[in-house]
C-alpha cells in the first residue's frame, strides 16, 4: 500500500496507557492498541526535515520496561519515559513514504526510532540509518544487524578488550544480543559458557550457537557452584544482561584483570527495590573493570560492524534467532512477554510484510 | 646504628597472631610485638640476591585488613594473608645494611615491602624503589611519594580520563591517597568536594587542602541530598574509598559517561556481609565506567608521578597531612586506629629515624 498526499489513513497505534508501578510487572492492558487518522498531507510539512514512514517491523528491547517506569530523572534512560496517551516508541524497520530530508528518498528502507503504529512521522530522521543491504531477511535490522548486533559487537569487542583464548560468561545468553556476543567470542577463540531460563534454550546454546558449555540458572540452587563447575579457573570476561543474584556470584568468580559488559540487568526491572550486589570488593582485589555503556554512543562504528558481519552471516558462521509474533495489535503481548522471559531469541513484532 | 657481619641482634618485631574473624573488629591483641634474633653472617647469604634492611618508617593502609581474614582464595588480595606467627608485612621505609643485590648497596634508602619489625630480610629487593630524592621528609615516602601518592595520581589521570570543569568528589577525602587526589584534581582545574567522618577532618579539606567543598557524613541523615546539595549538576568523577551506603548514594548522582575509580572500600572491611549495593544500574543508565584498579599494575609510571609531584611539593602547591605514631610497639594500635577512621591523615608508625 502507497500514500497519498492529501489521503486521511487509518493508523492503528499501540498506546501507552500510564506509567507502571516500580515492582509491578507489567501487562498488555497498560498498553491498549487502537485507531487514529493521520493526514498525509500534514505528515511533512513544507520546509520541515520530517520523513512519514510505514512501519514493517518493530523491536522490543529490555530497556523499554524502565521507560514505562515514573522515575526521577536520575534513574531514567537518557531516552526518557513514555509518554501517556502517545504510542510506545522504540527501534523498527521501516520504508519511507514521503520525505523532507535529503539523506532519504520516497522507498528507501530505513531502521531506528520509530513509533509502535502503522504510520509514523519521524521529526529526527537523521538518527535512523538507511538500509543498504537487502540480501538477508529485513526483520534483521531489529536485532542481528540492528541495535542488539552492534551492541554485542561493540561490548565484546570494544568495552572487553577480549584475547584469545580467555574465558567468556554471558547471561540472558539467548537473547537478542546474548546469543551474538557467544557466537563472536567463539569465532575469536575464547571459551564460552552461557547461561538462561529453560532447557529449550540451554539447548540451543549448546547446540544451535556452538556454546562450550551453558547452564538453566532456574536449576542451580547455588550460582557460585555453578559458575565455578564451568569455570575451574575462573572468568575473564562477564557480558551482563541480568544483574542480581547472577552478578554476586559473578564477582566471586573474576579472574585477575577481568572485565564486565554492563549491558543489561534485566533481573531487576520489575522489582521496586534492587536486589543488593554485596561482593563488589571485588571490583578492587581482582582488579576489575566493569563497564557500562550505551550502544548509542557507538554508532560511528556501525558501518565497520556490517562490514564484519554482513560475510559472515552469508557464510553461515552467524545464526539468528527470532521470537516473531505478527500484527501490532500483538505487540503489547511480545513486550510483556519478553519482560517474562518467555521468548526464546530476538523478540519481534511485525507490522506489515508490505 | 650500622651492622656488623657475625653478630646476633635483637630484633623487635610485630607478629600477626591469627586470623581475625570476618565481622569482628581486629584489636591490638590480634598481634604481639615480640623480639627475636637475627644472626647477621646468615642474613644475606653467598650468592643470594636479598637485601638486608634497617626499617625506618612502616605504612598503616587499608588494604591490611583483607591480609587479616581467612578468606577462600577468591576473596583474597592477590598479596594473600598474613602469616600467622610471622611479622606483618607492608610497606615501608628503610636503609639497606646488606646487600647480595646488584640494584643496591650499603647505605641506599628503599622502600617497598618490608616487614613490621627493626631489621628485614627482603627475599625480592628488585620489587622496591631507591629513594633518590632525599631533601623531602623521608616519611613521605610510605605516603604522598609511595603508594598512597602514586595510588592517588593513578586513580585520577589515569582512570578516570578528568577534563578541565569536571565535578570529583571523593570519600575518605582526608586520607592518605584522598586528600592527595583532591589536590590534584583542584590543581587540574576540577570542582571538588570531599567527605570524612569529624569536623577535624571536613576543616582539614575546606582550609588545607583547599576543596571546594566538603561534609561530615556522620552529620548526614540523607547522603543521597548530601550530594544532590553540593554536585546539583551531578558527579563526573567520584574516586571510591568507602563502598557501602555512600556508593549507592554516588550512583544516583552520577553525570552522563561519569567514572568511578575503586580504590577501597573501607566502610565495608569490617562487616561479616558487605552492604548491598542496590543501584548499580546507574552504570548502564548514564552509563558510568567503574574501575577498579592495583597501583601495582601502574609502578612503571612511578618515575613521571615523581617528576611531576616533586616539584609541586617543593613549591607549596602540594601539602600532606600525616598522623605518626612513635615506636613499633605502637605499630599494632596504629593499624587499629586507621581501620576505625581515628587517624588524621596519612598513618605512619616510626621504627626508627636512625
């Protein structure tokens, strides 16, 4: 389906109702999926930069819960809080209709921020990316060649300083950019255990992304047992996704030198008071470097990530998998279902196939 | 007083008597100041490198008391434990009466590890440093131009990457490594803000080490507003001396790409469990680079912090404050006084001044 300048076009948006309530998870009806109009003749304005766009896949990424959070500014994202009554926003591949920006034209493929609807008007396009390669499926540049993929390739890579051979720990290790982050640090030469919340997915870190080892955190009564079963000598580096109880144990088990990916503590997003990390002494006697970091800030090396990945996917050293569900008026559930734990792989919502 | 070859001497010394319990406060009595003889034919014997030392000055660091508890490897420093019914050992100033080592001879002054008594066999001299400089008052050198100082200068330019503005603050301000990076970053042309535990030591940072600011957090009901007051803009650089509540207040209050340089967490070596720290995920929110580091790892840049602070304590723009205790008898209630904060700046015990 094209535009039309001019046409009135049903948009159908996924809401966000009203804020969550710190330590209470959240559900679908915080979020409610209806209709409004959007005039396509006002969607790019005369002299405005704006480009309307007609979303095709949409991202649901951990980060998004604490945007749903009423928090002092000192605990929000940079990226803010939600705003009641407007449509989620977050990552999405999308194709544009109508352009005001010279970087885009009428049909280009884009990803970036873009709005839970089927029509969004984006007032910063210049944050997107344009999609060049079109060789692999599209619903990658949600994940794989997306935010998850250079976040797994920028936090192995740049904030771990990895060296062959060093022993790799990653947690929430099937998810988007876990399963990423264990499949780079075994094409490098590093050993590499992984940890998750089910057999099916234990199985596929075994067997689907070539893991040394992987364990069901859910059936180990005792962490550091665990961690020092499949780390006799200790780890060098930890990419952390969960935070909590996970990471205390991690610190009893660093190596020398070691180093932590904070990425995510995704353990800790629903509950109203963090779980206390009590072994942080850590941090100064092994010494170890922990480091947080915002994919956002890496962006400059998007192109040279491609450039990697891109061959190696096509040779089929890469694999990807996606949690898919159809229809926005299914995305609230993909959210609160990703929130749970219950997707196994990158989870995705389609808007339209086109 | 020199050495002669074949002679038996006294030997006063500071013996660590055993293991103190995790969550006990260490006493005096957990040593025993006792003597010994030392045989001088035998102390350095034909063909080894050891080096046979009068001790001066000795140095009380926190990091003692971790070498105090029994703890399972992983939870060690990677200097181990004390030995019960061996002397302590820590850093100290001392003349060399003896040497079979190439780097040193009779008369040369050193300092490095040594043990908590008169005269030392050092085993591995080539791990300490030739006092060259000795128009400064020798004490310093178990503080502002040893470990402390290099500790400081380290932690400051060189994890946390300051720029000219930035806003520092630092807890334990007043001791021996903190009082020193309060000087180096006001020098640099940071805003700076220091904590301590009396009004004695918050006079100390407002008049003699010229912060900018500084508080008693004993005085404070709420750190959180402690520091919203003083950093209303937030922390760039918060260099850790403390751990425990004043951490998780410091993560609530730290800047976008602020960095946190670990170098001790004094508040917590004397809890049976270490406090929680329940807001660790500011380091992924701002995001917050946490470093902890050994100044072991850093003695090669010992030469350049010379070269750079020398010049400024001969100038006055550097002062340090030292709290010296006479007498190694008075060695074991020296350690005891900094571990509960009783000290006034850097703690020293004097063995000698020859």
């Amino acid at each position: 389906m094209g535009s039309k300048n001019g046409e009135a076009m049903r948009n159908k948006q996924a809401i966000f109702r009203d804020f969550v309530t710190n330590g209470v998870f959240p559900k679908e009806s915080d979020m409610e999926v209806t209709e409004s109009i959007i005039e396509l003749t006002r969607a790019v304005s005369e002299g405005s930069k704006g480009v309307l766009v007609k979303n095709l896949y949409l991202s649901c990424d951990p980060y998004m819960r604490n945007r749903m959070l009423k928090l002092p500014a000192s605990a929000q994202s940079y990226l803010g809080t939600f705003q009641p009554g407007l449509p989620i926003t977050g990552l999405g591949v999308a194709r544009v209709l109508e352009s005001g920006h010279p970087n885009f034209a009428k049909g280009d493929l884009i990803w970036g921020m873009t709005g839970w609807e089927e029509y969004s008007l984006l007032h910063e396009p210049e944050t997107c990316f344009k999609i060049e390669h079109t060789d692999v499926p599209l619903a990658y540049y949600t994940g794989l060649l997306g935010m998850a993929g250079l976040t797994a390739y920028v936090g192995f890579f740049e904030i771990c300083s990895p060296k062959k051979g060093e022993t790799v720990f990653i947690s929430a290790a099937s998810g988007a950019v876990g399963q990423l982050v264990g499949q780079f640090a075994k094409l490098f030469g590093c050993y590499v255990v992984g940890s998750a919340g089910s057999k099916e997915k234990v199985d596929l870190l075994k067997n689907k992304f070539r893991f040394d080892d992987a364990f069901n955190y859910k059936e180990e009564l005792d962490l550091d047992a665990a961690l020092k079963r499949c780390f006799p000598e200790g780890i060098d580096i930890y990419f952390e996704n969960v935070g909590g109880k996970m990471l205390d144990a991690v610190l009893l088990n660093m190596k020398l030198h070691g180093r932590i990916a904070a990425c995510g503590m995704i353990s800790q997003y629903n509950l109203e008071q963090p779980e206390g990390i009590h072994n942080l002494l850590s941090i100064i006697l092994k010494p170890v470097r922990m480091v947080g970091f915002l994919v956002f800030d890496y962006y400059h090396l998007y192109p040279k990530f491609l450039e990697t990945v891109l061959p190696q996917i096509k040779e089929g050293k890469i694999v990807y998998v996606e949690d898919i569900i159809e229809g926005l008026k299914n995305g609230p559930a993909a959210l609160v279902r990703l929130f749970s734990g219950r997707n196994v792989g990158k989870q995705v919502v389609v808007v339209s196939r086109e």
